[in-house]
C-alpha cells in the first residue's frame, strides 16, 4: 500500500525532515581523526531524544539483519555503503564515512544520507564517487513532481551513474516514506522513462543513490550480521533525501535549516 499524506501531515512531516538535516550536518561537523563510531552513535541519540523524536532503527529488525539493530544511526566506512552498525573503531584520515540516519517526530519519519571524507587526504576517485551520488540524487529530485513516473526517477538516477561508470546494484535503493521508515513504493537506482506508479501530491519518497567503486555485488559483514559491504573491498559512497511530492514539483525536507548549529 502506497501512503498519501494529508497537507497537515506533510507539515509534520518538514519539521522531521529539517530535524534530520539538522543533525546529520552537525554530526558531520564533529567528524575528526580520531572520532569513534560509537560516539557518533550516542551524538545522534541524544539529538534525537532532546528533539522528542524516536530512532526508527534501534527496534529495526527486518528479514535481512541479524536481530534488532540496536543503534541511532548507520556509520559506513569505506567499503561499507549500508546499514552500517556503529562499532568500536577510530575514525582515520582520508577515511570514506557515510551517515544515515531516519528518524520518527509526531508520527512521521524521514530518512537521509550524506558520504564524505574525513580530515585532510582526499582521494580524487572518492570524491569523483561522492559526487556522482549527489548528482544522481538532484537529477532524480529536479524532474519529480505530480504526473511524473516512478521510472523516470530511477531512470535519472541510472543515467547519472551509469555515465560515470558505476556498476548498480539493484537489490537496494530508495522507497516510499511516511508513518513509517519503509513502505512502498520501491525506487530503484535503474528504470525506465514512463514506467511505473505515477507519482501524487502528498507522497513521500526517499531516494538514495548509492554505489561500489568496482562492483555490484554486496556482502554482508559476518560479524555484526548487518553492515553490507562491496564484495571486492572497494570504497563506496551513498547520497539520499526525504522529499515531498507537491501540485508543483517537489521540496526536499531533510536539508539543514539555516540556523543550524553545525559544530
């Protein structure tokens, strides 16, 4: 079932966008050599919790994890892209990083992701990596709006990738949002123009591009039973936002807002 939000709800909806960007942005700004997984973890908890919003992965436990996830945020290193679980290890220069975070605030959630370097080594390819996600993502958000197909967006997503060389995996990708984290519809990374579920006013979609340097293929890590990581052990990078359909286009909620105190 494909849920379609109320006006009312999709203003709810903005204030939890906003209080995502808010955090990821700061997050990114306390980022260091030396900084620990594990401290950004309890950085996102208790930003969340002072917000009165709920962590919509701590109790998370679909099919494909290994029990409840059990923290506030994803932390992907290097060749880890998804689902990263927060572990005990020491942020390093030159270090690929990648939040994701998706939080609950009066009963609607919203979901992003940014990929960026840390401290002062920066290898053109990871950038070159980063980027593409990022343009993947304003491609696919630039032409949504009412009328638009779901295959259009995916499409967007795909050609941008693609250009750049990037191989797609299609096992994961962006998917409806609302009451809660994961609903339908699915959006692939790969589409056709004018295929798929027309896209309404009121609908939340996070789309999430993301790829591998080398490969397609995924493994998961063994360890925790969770963080899925390129099967070659090349770096990855994975952009994604909460956005909302409406009679005129589309506006993306999880941006930081300009009074955010990024430190």
């Amino acid at each position: 079932m494909i849920e379609i939000l109320t006006p009312a709800e999709v203003a709810r909806a903005k204030v939890t966008g906003r209080l995502v960007g808010d955090i990821l942005h700061t997050l990114r700004a306390r980022c260091r050599v030396g900084t620990n997984l594990l401290e950004i973890d309890q950085w996102a908890r208790a930003m969340i919790l002072d917000a009165g919003a709920t962590s919509c992965y701590v109790d998370y436990a679909p099919s494909f994890g290994h029990g409840p996830f059990g923290h506030y945020i994803c932390t992907a290193v290097n060749d880890a892209v998804l689902h990263g679980m927060p572990r005990d290890y020491r942020l390093a220069d030159g270090d690929l990083l990648t939040l994701d975070l998706a939080v609950k605030k009066d009963g609607i959630a919203a979901d992003a992701a940014i990929s960026f370097i840390v401290g002062s080594t920066r290898a053109p390819e990871d950038v070159a990596m980063i980027t593409a996600t990022e343009q993947a993502l304003a491609a696919a958000i630039a032409i949504a709006g009412p009328g638009v197909r779901l295959g259009d967006l995916s499409h967007a997503i795909e050609d941008v990738l693609s250009g750049a060389g990037y191989l797609i995996n299609t096992e994961f990708g962006g998917h409806g949002i609302g009451s809660t984290m994961h609903q339908d519809p699915h959006v692939s990374n790969v589409g056709r123009p004018g295929r798929g579920y027309k896209l309404r006013p009121g609908l939340l979609l996070a789309l999430e591009p993301w790829v591998m340097a080398d490969t397609d293929r995924l493994i998961t890590d063994p360890d925790d039973g969770w963080t899925l990581r390129s099967a070659t052990g090349a770096r990855t990078a994975h952009s994604e936002h909460t956005i909302a359909i409406t009679d005129h286009g589309a506006e993306v909620l999880t941006l930081p807002g300009e009074n955010c105190d990024c430190s």
